[in-house]
C-alpha cells in the first residue's frame, strides 16, 4: 500500500526534494508550508498524489488540526517529516533571546507538537515512521552556530528518547544530518543573522562562509532523498543518518574528538565513586 506522507518545508530544498521522491515511488505527499503557493507547479503535475497545506510550525497550536485534517481525508499519516527550519548565524553573545526562541520554536517546539499529534493514529495502526531532519550541527558545532546548533542538539536529544519509547509500537524515528546541500538555506533572504559586533573572529569567518555558500554547496538533495527513502524501507533504519561528505567527517571527527578527550581524563573520572 502507497504511503501517506506530511512534510513540512516542503516547498524548497531538502523538503521539496523529499516530497518529489516519495512522488515518484507512488506515494501521497502533503506538503505544508508557509507559503505553499511554492508546490503549486508539483501539485499541478501531480493532483492525485500532492496537495499543499498552509502550515507555519512554530504556531504550534496549529499542529493538531493540521493532522487531525490529514488522516480525515487521506485516512493516516504514514511518514511526517519535520523539515521546515533555516540557518542562523551569530556569536553566542550577540544572540538575543528573542532570536533563541524563535529559532527554537522552528526546530524543535514545531517538530515536537507535530510528532505528539500523529503518535496516536501510529500506535494504534504500530507502523509509522517520524524523520527529523537536523544537520551536522546537531552533533557538533563550532563559532556563529551556537543557537543553530542548540536547537539541533535539542531535538536529536528529544528523538533519541523517542525513539526508545515508540520501538515496541513499530514506529521508526530517522534523524537525519546533512551537511552542505545546494538548497537555498544559506541565501541570504532565508539566513537569520544576530548584530555583529566584530568581537569574534570565527564568527566573521562563520559568516562569511554563509554569505558566500549559497548555490556552491557540494550536496546533491535529489540524492539525499532517495538515500532518505532508502533508509525508511531498510529493515534495520538507522537512527542516525549523517548526509554528504562533509557531514560524514563532521560527525565523526566529534566522536573522535570526544573519546580523545575522556580518555584523556578516564582514570580520575572513573575513581569518583564514594569510598567503601
């Protein structure tokens, strides 16, 4: 039986590229959006299979309705993946609450009211699958990304947990970490960026990256998304799918880094037990 997918995010980019992959393989996409008027070229080519929705996941009373609307006309949701989000630059220090919490918002307070919404129609049906799409900086991060990366921390550390609980009701959690992919993520009208200041020189070098990233990324999104789909129908779905190249020496370079730094302190840290 075709699948019946939400994607969020879906009108560019990574999302896109997913909802024109599961178009392909004969499945169902809901493709939501803030502005979903950026589907109606793969709606149009495809009326039986993709539908838009209008869909801002950081108003996170509007995840319930949202799925509660899906299942009733295409009766479940088979897969939701938790795309929608942006990059944002800024040192630490510079970053201001509001900023933080917006950011937040996006990435995990969104992905987090949606996944809670579509868990009861998979448990009761004990198939499904969430896939959170995070970035190579949820595993690691480095100047300018400390609140990118927080948020991407946040909801791998949520997922992870998930995970564990929702294994037994056959429902899979797929986090995935792309590294640099030629979407429009690092363009400057989508990039948020905190006052600079001038403090930090990594993050100047951080932004300058940014600023010039955009459509000279190495990642091919097609190729992402079959991989994604890929993984999905695997019998064993990894929890972890680090994306690209660079997200591969990404991820393992802190694993290295941080069994490097524990062995380092392993004897003292292993004798802090109370006395007999």
């Amino acid at each position: 039986m075709n699948k019946v997918w939400l994607i969020t995010g879906a009108s560019s980019g990574l999302g896109r590229a997913i909802a024109e992959a599961a178009v392909a393989a004969g499945d169902v996409v809901v493709g939501a959006a803030r502005r979903p008027e950026g589907l109606d070229d793969l709606v149009a080519a495809h009326p039986d299979q993709v539908e838009a929705l209008r869909l801002d996941v950081s108003d996170v009373t509007a995840a319930e309705p949202a799925v509660r609307d899906v299942i009733a006309r295409h009766g479940r949701i088979d897969v939701l993946v938790n795309n929608a989000g942006r990059t944002h630059v800024g040192a630490f220090e510079e970053t201001t609450d509001a900023e933080l919490r917006e950011l937040f918002d996006v990435h995990v307070f969104g992905p987090a009211a949606l996944t809670r919404a579509v868990l009861p129609s998979m448990r009761e049906r004990r198939s499904g699958a969430i896939v959170q799409m995070s970035s190579m900086g949820g595993q690691m991060s480095f100047a300018g990304f400390s609140a990118y990366s927080g948020t991407k921390f946040a909801l791998e550390g949520l997922s992870e947990g998930l995970a564990d609980e929702v294994r037994d009701f056959g429902i899979k959690v797929l986090i995935v970490e792309p590294g640099s992919f030629r979407t429009a993520l690092f363009d400057s009208s989508h990039a948020g960026v905190s006052a600079d200041s001038g403090v930090y020189a990594g993050v100047s070098r951080t932004r300058d990256t940014v600023a010039g990233g955009d459509g000279t990324q190495a990642g091919d999104p097609a190729k992402a998304a079959a991989l994604i789909l890929a993984a999905l129908e695997a019998e064993q779905t990894p929890l972890h799918l680090p994306l690209g190249e660079d997200g591969v020496e990404a991820v393992l370079g802190k694993l290295d880094q941080v069994r490097t730094e524990i062995a380092a302190w392993e004897k003292r840290t292993r004798a802090t037990a109370i006395d007999a």
